[in-house]
DNA sequence: GAACGCAATTGGTCTGACCAATTGAAAGAA
DNA sequence: TTCTTTCAATTGGTCAGACCAATTGCGTTC
C-alpha cells in the first residue's frame, strides 16, 4: 500500500468566485480579463502550459475551461499555432439551438415562426438604421441573387447573404445574432431540398422589395415584406419537403 | 442493461468550430444517439469511463467532448452520480450572450431594443395561442408581483416571472428560449439597482394591461402594451444606473 | 533572392493515478 | 421489524507527465 502523496492546495481564491471547481476558475478569469478589457477580440492568449502555471491549475483544468470558452464562441483554438479570442462580428453558435431542435422535437414550422418574428423586427430596425454602406452591401446581395438564379446552391448563398446583410443594418447586433443562429438551423435543413425549388425569381423579387422599403426608411413596409416573404419561404420549404415524403420524417413532435 | 452501443466512423461535422478530431466525434455520436432519440431528456449516459471504451478515445477527450456538450447545455453532470441528458424545458444559457456583450461592449441600450423587439412578437403570439392554463400562470404571477411591491428582489422575481409566463404561452419554445436568454443578462444587470427603483406600481400595472390584452385575444393590443412597457421598463433602468454613476462604469463602449 | 528543411513552439491526445461527491447496501441500534 | 449509521463501490473532477501533430520561423541550400 505504497501511497504517492502529492500535496496540493491553491489558494486561487482571488477575484470573487464561489464555487471550487478549477475549470470554472479558469472562465471566471479569461472572463475578467475579458470585462477588463486586457483580453480584445482576436488576441491570443498566453500558452495553455504558461496559462495553467499562472492560474495555478492543471493543463486538463485549463483545457476544460478554454473548451467551455470555445463551445460558446468566445475562443478560436489554432492546432500549433495558439488560441485566439473569437474576433469578427458578434455571433451566436447555432448548434446549441439545433441540439435543443433535436432534443425537443422543434418542428421546420415553428422555427420558421421564430425566424419571421426576429426579421421582422430586424427588418423595421434597419429601414430606421442602415447606413449607405448597409444599403450597398445589401444592393450587391440582391444582384448576386439574381445572378444565381440557375445555380440553386449559389443562389442559397446570397439569399442568406442579404437576410445577414439586412440584421447588419439593423444596428443591433445581439437581434443579428439571434437572426443568424436561427437561419443557421434553417439554412441546414434548406441546403437538402434547395434543389427542388422552383420560386426563387418570385423570393428574390421580393428581397429587392424589402431592400426598397428600407431605401425608403419605410420601417412599416420592410415589416411587412419580410413578414410576407418569410411567410411564402415558409410555404415554399413545406412544398418542397413534402415532394420528399418517404426519406426521412425524423422531425415531428408534438410532445408538451 | 441499457449498454448503447456506437460504431465508430466518418464524422457528420455540423458546426465548423475549433474542436478537435476526437472531440468532434464525441460530440457527433452523442448527436447522432439524441437525434435517433436513443437518448431522451433526463437519461443517464454511461459512465465517461465505459463510453470512453466504447467510442475508443481516451477518457480526457471524452470529457473534452461531454464539456463541450454542457456548455451548449445539452447535458448535466452531477458529481458522484453520472452524466445526464438535460431535460426540463427547452432553454438557450444566457452566458454565450453574456460573454459577447462583454467581448462587444453590448450597450444597456441594445439588449432592451433585442428585449424588445422579441417580446413585443411574443407577446402578439401569446395572444394569439395563450390557453386557459396560461393565462393562469400569468395571472398567478401578476398578483404575486402585486404582492411584493414592497420587496424589490421578490418584485423582480415575479417580475420576470410574468414575462416567462408570456413567452410559454406564445406556444414558440425557440421565441421562448431566445427571449429568456435576453432577460437573463438584463436581469443580472438590473439585480444590482433594483432597489432604487420607484416606479414599481406603475410598472405591474402594465403588465395587468399587456395580460388583460393576451385574455381578450387582442394581438395588437398586447404588442402595443408590451412595447410601451419595456420602453418604460429601459427608461427606468437607465435612471437607475445613472443614480449609481461614479461606481462602476464598465459597460459603455463606443468603439470610436 | 527563393525554395527547402529542420527545430522550436504550441495545441491535441493518451495513460494512469488520486481526489471528492453520491449512492446504496450492510451493519448496528431502537 | 424499522430506522439510523457506516462504509465501500461507483462515478465525475483533477492532476501529472509523456508523446503526437500542426504551425511557425529561421537557417541552409541552391
């Protein structure tokens, strides 16, 4: 019964934590350093062997903090090269949304609602708030659609490319984040029956719709043709996964 | 007995982020057990040093895996006990939200407008789909908010509660989820100045208005009301934080 | 000067051990 | 019997050191 006795206690304790576990420890302080603004997005943060010794836990500990920072996408790990504060435009992870569709059964339906309820908003925003600059990124979406007409993976693309356009110009970016982490999910589901569809002119005249509504700083208008394109988007998804019956009908529940 | 069995093989990759090989297919097979609904709310996954051996990784990248999981709160680990599906209602954790504010300099402002913006479009569908159990709850909470007029964190509470309420009753859980999510970073902004705060009648008193629409069914009416409260609501708070001006300025970025 | 190659840096993984919380069954008391 | 106490097995949490793999930068070579 030989013991190896490894004796070890830190005393961490620093800046106001309550709970004991190490991996917390280190969310807390990467969080700290964040609020404090010595951590700026797209700076790289310390070696985990330094950053483990500085906070006075293991490397395991430490990975498993710098892991939690990475699934909610604060933190960019680069193999061999180091690990980065997430920099670019706000956004929100999309998978943790669609880990919740799986588990509770969200149907395309009511996530379709979700999405119409926030662009809607997002739309009346940016018909208050867009600069030339939003109008002209959202101008070049809109001809990119139209030029992909006959290519509907291409078309996808842009179609996205001014929904994003369109939360940008918002100028509100948690409502942006929550406009992409939602169109994410979607957008998914859409990639497997895009190539069915046969509405896209009719869905791409109606962007340019939304895009003259907000020219015109017509916040009612931008509502009410988002409202209505997503509606008819919503139809058009339905048509097409209907066509498909048979494959996979993996997503029905109705459970409460 | 319930010995779940998982074939190794070719990742399905879904979110492109920074996880590693092994992490990945962790993260993928538990998916895949959850979208095959071989895994269900509140079950209880295999002990992390069986499931190791079943997916051939080690146990450090299984937890890897399972901490990315819990981080996107898909699962819950209870020490002593195992690790388990998270079950309960569908909820997005605030603190991806938390961190991007901290990381973006998210102004009071703009998660009011996001607040906002998410509510009001709750609020319309709640009226629209709200049943008799739901209007139940919200009326439990309406009188319980009333009851604690002279209790500022039991206020807030029941506060809170109500605008819960409204959102499971708009029969959307992702609407839900994303509007819970908001008010969980405002709430945590608003515990630290709720005490001086003096309009709390005026404020309940909105929320018996934007209940009373959602009962007559009146869609209109309850955007009306709930946009004219929460922009009552972040004029409130705002006086709050500038009572408080000279303490803790931590929160206002400008990007210049 | 450009292309190649090697070595240092750094994240990713593995192994095995020990610590700590939980649980449930065995032992003991009422 | 029934309840309480005790303790050992189970299981997640952490640690340590080693090695693998991707990246980067510098020095060599042509």
């Amino acid at each position: 019964m030989t013991s190896i006795k490894i004796a070890r206690f830190q005393p961490v304790n620093s800046s106001g934590n309550g709970n004991g576990l190490m991996t917390e420890q280190v969310v807390d302080q990467v969080r700290l350093l964040i609020q404090q603004g010595k951590l700026r997005p797209g700076d790289r943060i310390p070696p985990e062997r330094e950053l483990a010794r500085q906070l006075g836990v293991s490397r395991a500990s430490l990975r498993s903090g710098l892991r939690y920072l990475g699934a909610i996408g604060v933190l960019n790990s680069r193999h061999g090269s180091g690990n980065f504060i997430a920099d670019g435009p706000p956004s929100l992870d999309g998978a943790p949304l669609n880990m919740l569709a799986a588990l509770h059964g969200f149907t395309t339906r009511k996530m379709f609602e979700a999405r119409r309820s926030v662009e809607v908003a997002v739309a009346g925003l940016a018909a208050e708030h867009a600069t030339e600059e939003h109008l002209r990124i959202m101008a070049e979406e809109l001809t990119e659609t139209y030029a992909a007409l006959d290519n509907p993976q291409e078309y996808l693309i842009h179609d996205f490319g001014f929904h994003r356009a369109v939360g940008v110009a918002s100028g509100n970016p948690i409502l942006s984040s929550i406009m992409e982490m939602i169109s994410e999910v979607l957008y998914q589901r859409r990639c497997k029956t895009v190539g069915r569809s046969r509405d896209l002119k009719e869905s791409v005249d109606m962007h340019r719709k939304i895009y003259r509504a907000i020219r015109a700083r017509n916040a009612d208008a931008a509502r009410a043709a988002m409202s209505e394109h997503l509606m008819m988007a919503e139809q058009a998804l339905a048509a097409e996964e209907l066509s498909e019956s048979g494959s996979d009908e993996s997503n029905q529940s109705a459970a409460t």
